[in-house]
C-alpha cells in the first residue's frame, strides 16, 4: 500500500478521511469473525472446560488488562481509553499465523485445541472492550446509564440471538442441500460467505453488533452443519476474508 500510495508509484490516492474504506474492513472483519467462529469444534471446548474457562475467563481479560497497564507505563502520556485500545489490538492471537501449529501433529492436541479456541473467542473479547473504550471516551457519550444498559442487551443479547438464528437456519438448509445433491461445493461455500454478511447486516439492522452476530452465526452454523452430517467447509470464505484484509491493508497504506 505504501509502495502503491503517493509516497510511491501514486497509483492509489489517499483519501482525505479513513472513512473511504471503512466498508472493506467491516465486510473483512465480518467475514474472519464468522470462519474463526465456523473453525472452533464447540463440543471440544465444552468437553474440555477446564481449559476453555480458563482462556475465557481468566486468561483473556488479564492479557488485556496487563496490556493496558504497559501501554500507560511505556507510554504515560497516553489516556486510557487509547490504552485499551493499544492492548485489545495486540493481544489477539492471530488464527492466519497459528495455522501451521494448529494443522501440526508432532504438538500436542491439547495445546493445539488451547490455541485454536484463544484465538477463535479473542476477538470477540477484544472487540468488545475497544468498542467500550472508544464509547467512553467520545464526547457524545449519554451518560445515561439506563440507555447504556439497553445499548449493552441489544449488543450482547440481540446479536448473539439474531446471529445463532441466521447461522442455524442457514446451516440446516446448506448441510440438508449438500447432503441431498441439491447444491454443489461450490455454491456451498458461497452461500456460506453469504450467511456470514447476512449475520452482520443482521446485527446492524437492530442496532446492535454485526460482528459479535457473525461470531455468534458462525458457531451456530458450524455445529447444525456437523448435526447433519456435513462438515462445513469456508475455504472460499477464508479466502474473501484475506482478500478483503489484503485490502485494507493497501488501501490504509495508501491512506499513510
């Protein structure tokens, strides 16, 4: 993006604000959320949760507390929303760079298990709290905190619902389809990428969280589909979400 962008062969231009590509990175986040949560085997988790609560409940909110009290010890300039931020965004362990341990044999299935649900579930977390932080820290705040309340069941409650709905209607039809000929691989997959915008417009549509809809439709559809019979497969959806984050990338370089 930088090479590309008017620092280098000016064959992108950068906007005047980053809202010109705010849609790519919400349809590539959307779309990375709902296979993350598609990829986690659910039943595993709950067999093993010991382990499971451990990285939700403990683990995960400590990282991120340990990453914010750095941020304002290395940088005690910066306010603590910015700190939370800072942590919520290095924190998450990154599904695409774990691949390689996770389809590994000679590590032990425990630990591998242990890495792919952190990082399945750690977005959802980190979103949430950079989400906060940034709400707290706008000036338009209401300090309501009755309409607070409200705005949390809507995004907590109402996502997940909604989300889980979509993921098993949709599931249920392409697992029955799949398993009847009616639909090719191909198709599936697409209509799987589909689901998850479908989940994400969703969300937004009741004024809630697309993101945490995705999550929430991905898990839902991955355990109907394996209900059925039919392993879900999101290649083609995990492509289009690298594509759509390759993306982002340049054209926020470009931006730069």
């Amino acid at each position: 993006g930088v090479v590309l962008g008017p620092f280098g062969f000016k064959l992108i231009e950068g906007a005047t604000d980053p809202a010109s590509f705010t849609v790519v990175a919400q349809l590539a986040l959307t779309v990375i959320l709902f296979n993350q949560a598609a990829q986690l085997d659910l039943s595993s988790a709950i067999l093993r949760r010991d382990i499971t609560f451990r990285l939700l409940i403990v683990v995960i909110p400590l990282a991120l507390g340990l990453g914010t009290l750095t941020a304002l010890l290395v940088l005690p300039v910066m306010p603590l929303w910015e700190a939370v931020c800072l942590a919520a965004i290095v924190a998450p362990t990154e599904v695409a760079l774990i691949d390689a341990l996770i389809d590994d044999r000679r590590i032990p299935e425990r630990i591998r298990h242990a890495l792919s649900t952190e990082s399945g579930f750690y977005d959802g977390f980190a979103l949430g709290a950079m989400l906060a932080s940034l709400a707290l820290a706008s000036d338009n705040t209401d300090p309501n905190f009755a309409r607070w309340g409200w705005f949390l069941i809507r995004t907590e409650v109402f996502s997940v619902v909604i989300g889980v709905a979509i993921g098993v209607v949709g599931g249920w039809i392409i697992a029955r389809s799949c398993k009847r000929d009616w639909m090719s691989e191909t198709w599936a997959q697409l209509a799987t990428l589909a689901i998850a915008l479908v989940c994400f417009a969703a969300g937004e549509r009741i004024h809630g969280s697309g993101f945490v809809a995705a999550f929430a439709g991905g898990l839902a559809f991955a355990v109907t589909a394996r209900r059925i019979g039919v392993r879900p497969d999101c290649q083609v959806s995990d492509a289009a979400g690298q594509l759509l984050e390759l993306m982002v990338f340049a054209m926020f370089g470009g931006y730069a």
